[in-house]
C-alpha cells in the first residue's frame, strides 16, 4: 500500500521524510520518491525499488530545502519504474497521491486533446495536469484544488506542493487516511500516526471530504466547497504500537474502514486498470487444462473459499470441492494431477491448512496460496503464490483480510474463466470494470450505514440467539455474520442456507429471535422473500439487508431494513460484507466486549 509523508519544517527535511517513508514499510511498495523546495526551486529523487535505493540517491545528489513530500508507491496503474514513482512534477506542481482516480482515462484523453504531455502511466500525473492547467488559466492554488478534486473520482489521499507556495502543502482524504501531526513551528502529515511518530504526537485525522492546508503553524480544512469544517487533534500513542488505531476505538474498526483503500491495491496487483483486463501472474495455475479444484482454509479464510466456490463453477465452469482444512486432511479425498488446489490462510501458517496442503502435494496436485503474508510456510511451500497484499490485521476477528481474500477469488475466478474460454474478452472487461469501481461503492456503504447500524446494534445486543439467512453467494455471507457476531459479542448465531429454514431451523423462530436475511436483488431474491415470510408469519424479528430494488419490492414488516447500493452480483459479496462486519462490530462494543482480542481466540491459530 502506498504510504505519504510531508513536512513544512524548519530545517532540511529529506532525511526526516526518508525516515518516516521507513516506519510506513510494513504497507509494502515497489517505488519510493521525495521532493522539495529550496530557494525557489522544486527538485525530486526518485527510485525503484527499497527505501535504501532512494538514500543512495540522496547520498550522491542531496536535496536541500524546510519543506517536502515522499512517498512509497504500490504499483496500481503502471509498472514500477522510476518514471511511474511518486513525486509526479507537472509546470511547478508536485503530487503524490494514495488510492485510484476512476475517471482518469476520461481526464487523461481531454488534457491530451489539449495538449498535456504525460511522463508515466499512471493515474495520478492527471492531478498533476488539472492542477497546472488550472493555475495557468488564473486560479490560486485553493481555488485550482477544490476544482480538480470535484473533477476526479476514485478513493484517494493526494498531497501537493506549489513551486511558488514554499510554506504549505495542500492535501486532500476521500478513502485512504491522512493524518496532520503538529509540532513548534512545524507540520507534518502522514498516511498513518506511525510515520509521524518520531516528531509529534498531537494528531489531527482528516475525513473523507475533507480539504487541508498545512503551513508551519496552522492547519485549515474545508470541505470540497470551500467551507470550513473543525477537526479535532488528539494525542496518539503511535509509538507504542507496530500500527496505530488513529481516530477509531479498536484496530477492526480501523480495519473495517481501511477496507476501500486495502481492496483498491490488492486489485492493482492482479488488475491492469487502464485495460481493464487481468494481469498475467508469475507462477499461475493454468486453469484452462484443470478437470477440477480443490480449496481449503479455516474460519473466516473458508468462507471465503466458499464464495469462491460459486464463482469459480458460475463463471469458469470448474468443478470445485472445498472443506475446513480440519476435515479435508483426514477425509482422504481421493485427489488426481489433473486438479489443482488453493489453501487460504491470513498468517499462513495455520496448522491444519498447512497439513492440508501437504496431503494435497503429495497426490501430485499443483498448489496456490492465497495468503497475507508472503515469506509464510504455506507460499513458501505452494507453486503460485497470490497475495491479498492487506497489511498487518490487528484485530483477532478478521474484517479486511477476509475482502481482499474475496477480491483475490473473485480475479482469479474470472482469469479461469477467461482461460477456459466461458467468458469472452468483452465479459472480462465488464467483470474487471465492476472490481475496479468496488473501492468507491465501499467507502460509499460504509458512510451511509454506519449511523443505523450502530443505533441497530444496540437494540441487538439485547438478545441471546441470531439466525443469519442466504441463497447462492449470500449464503456464505450469513455464515461469516454469525461467526462475527458469535466471536466478538458471544451472543449465539448461526447462518443458513435460506431454502433449509423449513427443514428445522425455523423451529426456533418467535418473537425473541432476530433473523438477518441477506438478499441482494438477484437471481434468489423470490425464493429468499419467500423465506422472510415464513420468518414473519410465525413473529420473528427480521433485519432485511437488501439494494434499493429490494426494498422497494418488499413490504414484510421489519426490526430494520438496511439498503445497500444495487451492485453486480461478481462484487456484492465484498460489498454485503461490510453492514454484517459493521453490526457484529457495534454489538460487541455495546455489550462490552474485549473486540480486538475476544475470549479464548488467537490471530494465527498454528497448532490443530
């Protein structure tokens, strides 16, 4: 994930910049690069690669000046290169720039026309462009910032840098964090508390929305119109943590909100977003020769595992068998070379998928690991290696991981279908271009749900039992609910398939039984309606989680009715996933719960 860092100090600082580009490593980055400003003039170092390339840079060639900005560049739009690392210049203009620009193919054609040259393939020299041209027809810098950023779309953190302002950095945050440290006579800001550490610990976190000046002694936000909006600053205990929580309660609540921006760069690393089609990934399964697959993980890694089951037989038509590694090491499953298997492990090292693999590797099967940590015993120990490229997750109950592990499903279900000739070239362009939209519909569901989420919740965690209820992808999702809702609040939940309400559980429902129905507006949603109204015929309480259609096409009484965007069915899974984190999240804080480290769970579970 890219990580940013700026200063307006009061002595050189591009050392200081480079020290706190370190403390943003564990994010991961292919690039780095740093700019600033010194007697009238904007200069840069840049290079591919570790942070130490990029000091030898400065070694050889130093870069004076009080005020600056670097940045760790995750390779999205274009290879990692030193011509695509950040700081991009454009006629006195620097950016650097966190997240993904949706509409910069748009941007870019039109400031073509026009006659903008561009240096890199990336998204973000279109800001770069804006803002020149914008400065050029007469706006100052405020005024030319608030009419690029209601001009581009995406999520993004972007920080910029006049030529001739060299007192203040201009930023913005709509997805991806941005943190504003204040010192004596000097500001920082960064894309986490931790990289401001070592100056300040008087932190300020920008919104979504929000518009910032920082000079030496003042911050100024506003929203994207102009007008100004006060943020709280706060004292951050960044030093004491390998990742700092910023402004929210607990790590899976940052978890939860960091998914927009964690989703957006682990598609970089499978997606090409200009061509919308799939980059070609070293070491790959070929699923095109495959008769069947096999897949494999534990907890919430199966779930998702699951859902990938569906798309996998949907879209490439492949056969898939899945278990709980648990079970699927000691069924002797009778297995043959012509499948392939994936194991999905957050740590990978989970014990039981780790034994798993083995068993499958030793009846000659090609093996993929889908994984967060990448020098982990299961990658080391797979052919093919497909990260989900989170971060560090911090919370036991695993929000973030569990998308991106989605995400990576959903790439590779689409590339097997392509290789295996089920989908077309124009198929896989529109599947492509429903990923690369997911991070915004995301930090769209998460800003307009809280609210009644959380006034929800506390009318939840009022009861002892859950029912969770789905049809087709959905299904899964009720099942990862109640784990949710079970491993942090301890109140008993359990998902089901819709259709199996009437072969015992509906037993349970009266008055005292909340029943969450999961029910996109779909090729299931008849059939899962018609299953909320046995629910409700009998008084059950019904939390009905649905799109705009859904809602309107259904009038049973509910506890409560949460409406969710209409999406496509190859990205709902990732975008219903939120509300049911969202309510298992503010039940457990109502009740009092230990959220992060609930009873008696561990993070990476490494014995059977």
């Amino acid at each position: 994930m890219c990580g940013i860092v700026g200063i307006v100090g009061k002595g050189p600082v591009a050392e200081r910049l480079v020290d706190a580009l370190r403390r943003l490593e564990y994010r991961g980055y292919d690039s780095a690069g740093v700019a600033t400003i010194y007697d009238g003039v904007m200069d840069r170092r840049r290079a591919e690669g570790k942070l130490f390339n990029l000091e030898k840079a400065l070694d050889g060639e130093p870069l004076p000046g009080n005020i600056g900005i670097a940045h760790t560049r995750w390779a999205t739009h274009g290879v990692p290169n030193v011509p695509n690392a950040h700081p991009h210049f454009v006629d006195g203009v620097a950016v650097v720039h966190n997240g993904i620009i949706e509409n910069f193919s748009e941007l870019k054609d039109e400031l073509v026309a026009e006659g903008a040259v561009f240096e890199s393939q990336t998204d973000t020299e279109v800001v770069a462009h804006l803002l020149a041209k914008y400065t050029r027809e007469g706006l100052n810098h405020r005024d030319a910032m608030l009419k690029m950023l209601n001009r581009v779309h995406g999520a993004y953190a972007l920080v910029v840098m006049f030529k001739d302002a060299p007192d203040t950095i201009l930023s913005a945050r709509f997805g991806p964090p941005l943190a504003i440290g204040h010192g004596r006579g000097e500001m920082f800001l960064g894309s986490d508390a931790i990289a401001l550490s070592p100056f300040t610990n008087e932190i300020t976190y920008l919104v979504d929305g929000d518009f910032a000046v920082i000079t030496h002694d003042k911050l100024e936000v506003t929203d994207y119109a102009g007008k100004p909006v006060k943020r709280q600053s706060q004292i951050s205990q960044a030093a004491a943590y390998v990742v700092d929580k910023g402004n929210h309660r607990h790590f899976m609540e940052k978890e939860i909100y960091e998914q927009p921006e964690i989703i957006s760069h682990a598609l970089g690393h499978y997606v090409d977003f200009a061509a919308n089609t799939l980059k070609p990934q070293a070491g790959a399964i070929d699923f095109s020769k495959l008769s069947g697959l096999a897949i494999s993980a534990c907890g919430t890694a199966y779930l998702a595992g699951l859902v990938g089951k569906y798309w996998f037989e949907r879209y490439a038509r492949l056969p898939v068998e899945i278990d709980v590694a648990s079970e699927f090491r000691y069924r002797e499953l009778p297995l043959s070379p012509t499948q392939a298997a994936l194991f999905i492990s957050q740590s990978g090292e989970t014990a039981d998928t780790l034994a798993s693999l083995r068993y499958a590797k030793d009846q000659g099967l090609k093996i993929g690991a889908i994984v967060n940590v990448q020098e982990s015993t299961i990658a080391r120990e797979s052919d093919a290696v497909f990260p989900i490229l989170a971060g560090p997750e911090i919370g036991v109950a695993s929000t973030k991981a569990f998308t991106c592990q989605l995400a990576v499903l959903a790439s590779l279900a689409i590339g097997a279908a392509r290789a295996r000739g089920t989908i077309d070239a124009a198929a896989e362009k529109e599947m492509i271009g429903h990923l690369i939209e997911m991070p915004r519909i995301m930090s769209r569901v998460l800003n307009a749900v809280q609210p009644q989420i959380e006034a929800l919740s506390r009318e939840l965690s009022r009861f002892k039992d859950v029912l969770y209820l789905g049809r087709g992808t959905s299904y899964p999702l009720a099942l990862e609910g109640a784990l949710k809702l079970k491993e942090i609040s301890y109140i008993h939940a359990e998902g089901y398939a819709a259709g199996e309400l009437k072969h015992g559980p509906i037993a349970l429902i009266d008055e005292h039984m909340p029943v969450i129905v999961i029910a996109p507006y779909d090729r299931f949603f008849d059939k899962t309606v018609s299953n909320m109204q046995e629910v409700a015929a009998r008084g059950g309480k019904i939390i009905f989680i649905t799109d705009e259609k859904g809602a309107a096409a259904t009038k049973l009484p509910t506890m409560a009715t949460i409406v969710l965007p209409e999406v496509d069915e190859v990205i709902s899974p990732m975008i219903y996933a939120l509300p049911i984190q969202l309510l298992a999240y503010h039940t457990a804080v109502f009740m009092g719960t230990d959220v992060d480290q609930p009873r008696n769970l561990a993070k990476s579970v490494t014995v059977e």
